[in-house]
C-alpha cells in the first residue's frame, strides 16, 4: 500500500484528508510541522509528500528545501496544499520543489486525483 506523508499543522484538515485517503487505499501518515515531517520522512521514505505552507517551527517552503538536498528523498514528489494562494507562494513553492499546488479550501477528490497522478494504486 502507497504511504503518503501529510504535513499540517490545522488538526481538522490533517485527519480529513488522512481519512479519505486512507477510504481510498492509501495508508497515511500526518505530521504537525515541518520538523516532525523531515523526521517522519526519513524514517518512512513516503511515496508522495502532501505539505502546507504556513507552519510553525518549519514552514513547507523550508522543509522542501530540505527534502531536495537529502539523497534519499531529493525525488519524492511533494504536492502543496496551502491558503498562501498567490502567484508568489506558488512560484517560491516551486522553485522549492514542490511538483504541484492545490490551493486551500481544497475539494478531496481534487486531492485524490493528484495523488493518483503521482502514486496510482496498482
């Protein structure tokens, strides 16, 4: 089974998302900030990487950073999913690494194609 690694720091939104796509096949993990989510990628090695932006401690744009240095997870696509909506959040996350961008509020079949599109189940 796919793991997705969803970093949000928005209780609700986190275990809304990891409900649905765990009803859809996906096994998924959650993270609150960047920090626990560069932690929880080490040591899953997920298929795909759903990150907010607007975090405490580590924002997304920081955390990708990090991923796309780290020889282990530098090819894991990251999917952005964030209320930062403007042209400017959208470029930065892109030159951070970020292989999409949904923007906040989200519908969760919007999610789900994305995911499908990055780690469709066999």
């Amino acid at each position: 089974m796919p793991t997705i690694l969803f970093v949000e720091d928005t209780t609700e939104q986190r275990d809304l998302v990891a409900m649905f796509l765990g009803m859809n096949g996906y096994q998924v993990e959650v993270a609150n900030d960047g920090i626990e989510g560069l932690t929880q990628a080490r040591k899953l090695r997920p298929d795909l990487i759903l990150l907010d932006l607007g975090m405490p401690k580590m924002d997304g744009y920081q955390m990708m950073e990090e991923l796309r240095v780290d020889e282990t997870l530098r090819d894991t696509p990251v999917v952005v999913i964030s209320a930062w909506a403007a042209a400017k959040h959208r470029e930065q996350a892109e030159a951070a690494g970020a292989d999409a961008f949904i923007t906040k509020p989200f519908e969760l079949t919007h999610i789900l194609t994305m995911v499908q599109k990055y780690v469709p189940l066999d």
